[in-house]
C-alpha cells in the first residue's frame, strides 16, 4: 500500500479510539498536555524506535553504511508516520517511548492483574520562539511546568493508570536515546533549542 506523505511543517497528533494499557497512559498525557501547556505546538503519543542504513562518507572519501535510528510517531492510518527528531518546523512538541518491559504486579491467574512499564517522555523547543519576548534560557520554567501537571493529570483511576516520575534528563546524548544523531542534529539542543527527558513507571491495570 502507498502511505501519502506526513505532513512535516504541520504534523496530525492524532489518538487512538481505544487505547489499553500502556497506550491508555500515554494517551492520557498526550491529551492533558495538549489541553493545559499553551506553549507546546504539537503533543504526540507513542513514538516507536525504527531504524534505516545510511551512508557515511569518511575523511578518505570511502563510503560505508550503518543503521540510522530514529523516533517515529503515527500520523493516522494511510500516512507515511513522521520522523520525530528534533524538526525546525515546530516551536516546540513533545513525544512518549516505551523504554522497559511490561511486568505485573503480583500477578494472579483469571483476575484483573496491575503492570508497571517504563516510559520515556522527550521534550524539544525553540526558546526564542516559544517566548521571543524572553532575555535568558528560562528552561526551568517548563520543565517545572510539565512536572506539575504529570503530578496533577487525572488518570482513569478505574483501569488503574497512574504515573510515577523516575528521574529528568538534560543532556542531548540522554535526551534522544537511543536514536543517532549527528552534529548537525546534536545543534538543536544548543541554545536557544532545548530538550529534556522525563522518565516515569506507568501503571495500568489488565484482564487476564
């Protein structure tokens, strides 16, 4: 089947009808983001780690090829699903992975059983866009904006979701693992770009 072509510069964030389990997390903080952070342009769901061959050219002229690693987020079905490194032709946006396995949480046989998976969210922004009027890297500001509304997000406590932070990552090689990236692409967390990773446990609760 022919995918029609993204749309880079204004990307869908579309969700899913019926999400379960994990995906019912993500989607939760997918739509809470959209809805509260007026400063974020596009709040995607799920992406899934994908990877090409590539050609390297090396300083002796001699080509050699490697796996090119990369987010991909769906953009609806019949689209070609978008490359979510970080894209100049938005302000800002953010992403979620599925970094661990799903473990159960006292598992009981025939009964509705509770799991813990670990989810990574990734932030990328243009601070001068975001805020043109801005005259330092008030990064803080939205780092501590997200952190707050993860806390007070309200999860469909009926299926069991819940979230719980890990830990926040700033560095560019932290903040897009374990995608490839290249100087060019290594810019775009030099100010006044700026990421970070926050990474959770995600809970939910399952039939067996």
């Amino acid at each position: 089947m022919i995918l029609a072509p993204n749309n880079f510069v204004n990307p869908n964030t579309p969700t899913i009808t019926t999400p379960l389990g994990v995906d019912a997390v993500i989607q939760a903080l997918q739509i809470s983001y959209s809805d509260n952070l007026t400063w974020l342009e596009k709040s995607f769901g799920r992406a899934y780690i994908r990877s090409r061959k590539t050609d390297n050219e090396r300083d002796s002229g001699l080509l050699t090829r490697s796996d090119y690693t990369f987010p991909e987020v769906w953009q609806g079905d019949g689209i070609d699903p978008m490359n979510a490194l970080a894209n100049d032709n938005l302000n800002s946006y953010s992403f979620f992975l599925k970094t661990g396995d799903e473990e159960p949480i006292n598992y009981e046989q025939y009964t509705r059983n509770r799991y813990v998976v670990e989810i990574a969210n990734i932030f990328w922004m243009d601070l001068k866009l975001v805020d043109p009027d801005s005259t330092y890297p008030n990064t803080e500001q939205y780092l501590q904006e997200v952190k707050k509304l993860i806390t007070n997000t309200r999860l469909d406590g009926l299926k069991g979701l819940s979230v719980e932070i890990i830990n926040v990552e700033e560095d560019p090689n932290d903040v897009f693992r374990p995608f490839t990236l290249d100087l060019a692409e290594t810019q775009h967390l030099a100010y006044p770009k700026f990421g970070f990773r926050i990474n959770m446990n995600a809970y939910f609760s399952l039939s067996c």
